[in-house]
C-alpha cells in the first residue's frame, strides 16, 4: 500500500478542519448573541418595573414636600394624608427595596427620616416634624378640609420642626437616585458666575456726555 505524501496529509486535514472551525465558531457566536439578547432583554424588563414603581411612588414623595415645606397644594394635604402616604411608601419601598440600587433605599430612608419622629411608642404612628401653625399658614384654618383636633397629636414637639431648605435637600438627592436607577443622566448645570455691573462715571462738567 502506497504511503500518502505529508502535504497531501496536511490538506486532507486542513479540510476536515476549516468547516468543524467554522461550524464551532458559528455556534459559539450564535450562543453570545443569546446571551446579550437575554441580558437585554432583562434589563429592560428591570427598568420597566423600576418606571411602574417611580411613578406610583413619586406623587406620594412630592406630596410628603409640598406638606413640610408649605408649597404646592400643601393646602389639600391633611395631616392623615401626610401620615399615609408615609406608610404606603414604606410598604412599597421596603417590598421592591432589592429592584434598586443600595443608594435608592438609603436616600429614602433619609429622607423619610427627616420627615418623620419614627418609634415614638408601640403601637402608635410616626409623628409629623412639621408646625401646625407657621409664618407660612395655619392648617387647622388655612386648610381644604376640616380640621379635626385629633390631629394635634401627630405632630412632633415644635423644637423637632425640620427645616424646609433639609427637606428640599434630601428631596432632591433621592430623586436624583431615583432618576439614576432608570439609567437617566441629570448633570447639574453649572452657575454663571457673578458679574458686577460695571461702575457708571460721572458726567463731565458742562452736562456733556463722553464719547
């Protein structure tokens, strides 16, 4: 039996190979476009549940700032209303807390916290760090619904009044985390700097004015 030449080998070899290489090439391609289309697929999904959760919760945040800070329709926000919407939004933000980055939960519970005298006994809600009554209003008057002397109680001790610049503060900050997690770039616009207004010189003698 005649003995085949080395080259004739090598291209036998060679030719068997290139299509098993092309084929295993194609497979492993194939496989990570799977796997990037899932990886898509999932991060969508995340941040479409992110977007359900921010908009069920973020009236309830900006009703909780008009409240403390006077603004907006505080009007409308009875102390009971302030009290609820403390209440669903940690039910909400405790379930989804892990949907979140870290820096989510903690902004709210920075926020939350200002807000709110929390463990003031067993059994009894969170009392409101705010003033019934205040340079900017009185709510057992000033406010859209009737005032009902029971809400006395839900209030912190005057003292404990959080400042409305720290409300607006913790506000900010926690939706910029909030802003964040749905992948949204908010960069800070940068201040103009001051320029005072140039000197006025004084008119020459005679009322004429220079050139």
């Amino acid at each position: 039996m005649a003995q085949w030449p080395t080259l004739e080998i090598a291209k036998l070899i060679v030719g068997v190979l290139t299509p098993l290489s092309v084929a295993l090439l194609g497979w492993l391609f194939s496989r990570q476009l799977k796997r990037l289309d899932l990886s898509n697929w999932t991060n969508q999904k995340l941040i479409e549940k992110r977007l359900a959760i921010y908009d069920e919760i973020a009236p309830r945040l900006n009703q909780l700032l008009c409240f403390f800070t006077w603004v907006g329709y505080w009007k409308t926000i009875s102390p009971a209303d302030a009290i609820h919407a403390k209440r669903d939004l940690d039910k909400t933000l405790n379930i989804y807390r892990h949907v979140f980055e870290a820096e989510v939960y903690e902004a709210y519970q920075d926020y939350i916290h200002i807000l709110f005298e929390t463990y003031t006994s067993a059994g009894h809600d969170a009392k409101l760090r705010a003033l019934v009554r205040s340079p900017d209003g009185d709510r057992r008057t000033d406010g859209a619904y009737a005032w009902s002397d029971a809400w006395n109680a839900c209030f912190s001790e005057p003292r404990n009044a959080v400042d409305k610049g720290e409300v607006r503060a913790r506000y900010k900050a926690l939706m910029a985390a909030l802003t964040r997690s749905l992948g949204v770039s908010t960069p800070e616009r940068p201040q103009a700097a001051f320029k005072p207004e140039p000197a006025s010189r004084p008119a020459p003698a005679g009322g004429q004015t220079p050139a």
